[in-house]
C-alpha cells in the first residue's frame, strides 16, 4: 500500500484543491510584484517564521502526544476488557451447562452489541446504553451462580474477580472514548498552522520555482499534520481506529 492510499480519496482532492489555490495566488502575487516589496523586510520575516514554526512545531508535539496516549490507552483496555470476558468463559467449564450457558450467552450478546452499536455509538460521542443493559445482565449471571461444593465455590470467586475487572476495564474505556483533544488547543493549533503558511506565502523568494515549491510543500506537510491529528483524535472512525476484533471473537472463538 502506498503513502497516499491510507488517505481516503476525499481528503486527498480536498488536499489538491489547497494546493491548486496556494499555488494561483503564489502566482498572482508575483505577477502584481508582491514580492519585490517585500525584499527589504526579508530577514524580518524570517526570523518571524521560524518563531512561529517553533511554536506550532511544540504545540503539534503536545497535542499529538496526548491524543497518542488517549489513543493507544483505549486500545489498551478495549483488549483488557475483552481479555476479562474471555477469561469468564474459559475458566466457567468446569461449571455445570445450566450454570454457565446463561453467562456465556450474555456474553456474546454484549460482544455482538458493542460490534454493531457501541463503535458507532461511541464514534458519535452518544450514550450506549443498550450495551450497558447487556453488560450488567453479565454481572447478574455471574453473581447468581450458587457454588455446590468447595471446588465450584474457589471457581465462583474467581468468576466474580474476573468480572469486577471486565467492569473496570469498561468503565475506564468508556470514560477514554469520550474524550476529545479541547476546542481552545485544536483551534490554536490549526491558527498558528495557518499563520505560518501565510508567512511562507508572502516571504519574498527571489528564485519564482522555489518559491513555488516552498509554499506547496509547507502547506502538504500542514494539511496532512492536521489530518493526522483530527483523524486520531477519534478513535472509533476515521482512517486510523481501533479494532473491535477482540469482541467479535467472543462471538465465534470461544464457547
């Protein structure tokens, strides 16, 4: 897969239209001799760039290392979740059918819940309310299972450890997926992006080609940053997601 196929298509034509428009105004400006009034100021907006530059480059840094961890932190515990509720039903076979097929049951019906409704749910930023019905029928079946012996008894406990942590895990997960990088940060980032394109548009390159270049490559690199950024910053749609697989296999890998 190449670079620019990760990208879907209407991003990329929305890329080539910034750069169909920066380029026709690089050249007006040079036409009307923008530029050559400009010269004597070169070093001044040079140095102002590269104050810019800097800081975009350390907010873009901090942003993207935030949205980074909230990102890989969901991962995380959508697979320890997931992790927990498998764990019920493998270590609920030595249980008797009539025990244990309820729980099981449930679990795969929150599993195919969170597959079909939650992700789009949660993408939305929207309750998921029927996968917390599901979730809760879970931890019902679990704590009306009434050991016979001393075996089902040490058996029960551990069902019960198993699901206070699947319920912390999705309790820390929801609380993760409803996060979303602040407003003020995002449209900070997204005014100093297009500050600096603005300087490199109007900075008075005497060579017409890299002048050209300049400008064109500066706004590729600011469009994808920010893509990059708005894209992780929800983790259940976009290019970049994360997987649900892990409860779909609840659904088909373990009985």
């Amino acid at each position: 897969m190449g670079p620019f196929e990760v990208v879907p298509l209407e991003v990329r034509l929305r890329w080539l239209k910034l750069c169909a428009i920066i380029a026709a105004l690089n050249i007006v400006l040079r036409v009307f001799g923008f530029y050559d009034l400009l010269i004597p100021d070169a070093d001044g907006a040079g140095a102002l760039l590269e104050i810019i530059g800097t800081l975009y480059s350390v907010l873009y840094a901090f942003a993207t290392y935030v949205i980074w961890g909230q990102f890989t932190a969901v991962e995380n515990e959508i697979v320890k979740e997931s992790g927990s509720l498998k764990d019920l039903i493998v270590f609920s076979r030595s249980l008797p059918e009539r025990v244990r097929d309820p729980m099981v049951k449930a679990i795969k019906n929150y599993g195919k819940t969170v597959v079909e409704t939650e992700w789009p749910a949660l993408s939305r930023n929207e309750e998921t309310e029927k996968s917390e019905r599901l979730f809760q029928e879970i931890i019902s079946n679990v704590t009306a299972i009434q050991p016979e012996d001393e075996n089902q008894r040490v058996v029960f406990e551990r069902l019960i450890e198993m699901a206070n942590q699947a319920s912390a895990h999705r309790a820390e997960r929801l609380a993760l997926s409803a996060k979303r990088m602040p407003r003020t940060l995002h449209i900070f980032v997204n005014l100093t992006a297009v500050t600096i394109q603005t300087l490199v548009l109007a900075y008075p390159f005497r060579n017409f080609a890299l002048g050209l270049a300049a400008v064109l490559i500066t706004a590729t690199l600011l469009f994808f940053a920010r893509f990059v950024l708005t894209d992780l910053d929800n983790p259940f749609e976009g290019t970049w997601n994360v997987s649900n697989d892990p409860f779909a296999a609840l659904m088909t890998k373990y009985r």
